[in-house]
C-alpha cells in the first residue's frame, strides 16, 4: 500500500472487536455480577499464557506462550455477530452443535473478511490455530469459567454450583496436565479473600 492507498481504506475489524465489551456470558444465569466477553477474553489469554509456560517449563512441549494468548483473546469474538449461546444449547445435540459450528465459521470470515488484505493471512493464523494451541486455549477457556463460577459461589450464588462442578469435570477429562496444574496450584486462591492471598505470599 501507499500512503494514498492507505489513507483511503476504511476496515471496520477493531471497531467491531470493540463490541465484545458489550456481549455478556452466562445469559441463563442469575449473575451477582455480569461478565461480559472482554472481560472473559483477558483471562483467558492470561491463563493461555501461563498454560504454555507450564507445558514448557515443566511437560517438555513448544508452545508459543504469546501466540496462545493471541489466540485466547480472539477465541470468542464471533460471538459479536453470533452473540452468546448458552452452552446447554449449544451442545444440545450433534446437529445444533454442527450447526453452530458452520456458523461460528461463517461468523469468523465476516470479520476477518473486515481486514486489509495484507493483514489477513495473519489472522487466519489466530482463527485457526494448530491442534495443541488449540486444547490449551480450550482449558484456559474453560478455567476462566470456573473461576466466574467460584466467584458467584464466594457472592452466595448458589446458581452456579452445579456449573462449577460441571466445568470442573470437564477440565478434569481433557487429560490436560498444564490444566490440571493451574488448577491444583492457582485456583484455590480465587476462594481467598484479599487478606488471605496477600498474607499467604
């Protein structure tokens, strides 16, 4: 591009990423506090990171610590157009959850279709992330919704008991040993109040 060229362009991905703040999760829910996908987006690329840290340091792999939470913040963004579907519907059946797959797809191309063309390619990298990137962008995912799920449960929401113990299986079942470390080693401190994690360090 030239700088005529450039100038000239107008691309609407970042405004429309912008509009993440204004998706809010846990729609069946009575929250004490809403979430919205920002929020949830931030954590899940903060727990990303430090999954591939833990693969690294200690598992023996080759994660790209940044590309993962490159792609943890990306993660749920078509929910912008698709807006968030509640999990149990979701996962209903095998034909509601091919569906939403074809559409979440769909979804992603209208965004990424918003880039310059110099720039796309580069975001097909982080909308279709190798299989490993993959699973631990999956179990950080999956992390940052238990850690709203114990947080509710610290404000007296019993709501989201079964949740918990739900999410918490499933982390379990991933056979994922940077998961199943972050959860032995930093979730129990999300039950502690500020004293408590202040004095414990």
């Amino acid at each position: 591009y030239s700088i005529k060229d450039v100038n000239n362009l107008q691309n609407h991905f970042f405004a429309m990423m912008s509009r993440m703040k204004n998706i809010y999760r846990w729609g069946l829910m009575r929250n004490t506090r809403r979430e919205n996908l920002s929020e949830h987006s931030l954590e899940t690329a903060q727990i990303a990171h430090a999954l591939a840290l833990i693969g690294n340091r200690r598992f023996g792999k080759n994660y790209n610590p940044y590309y993962a939470a490159t792609v943890a913040v990306y993660h749920d963004s078509t929910e912008i157009i698709t807006g968030d579907m509640p999990t149990p519907i979701k996962y209903y059946n095998d034909e509601i959850k091919t569906a939403y797959k074809q559409i979440e797809t769909a979804a992603g191309k209208t965004l990424t279709d918003m880039l310059p063309e110099d720039l796309k390619s580069d975001f097909a990298a982080v909308y279709n992330p190798d299989s490993e990137t993959k699973k631990i962008v999956k179990a950080a995912d999956k992390l940052s919704a238990l850690i709203k799920c114990i947080e509710e449960l610290n404000m007296g929401n019993m709501e989201f008991s079964d949740a918990k113990d739900t999410i918490t299986k499933a982390i379990n079942d991933m056979n994922c040993p940077e998961a199943d470390a972050f959860l032995t080693e930093f979730i129990p401190s999300f039950s502690l109040s500020l004293d408590k994690q202040r004095k414990e360090n």
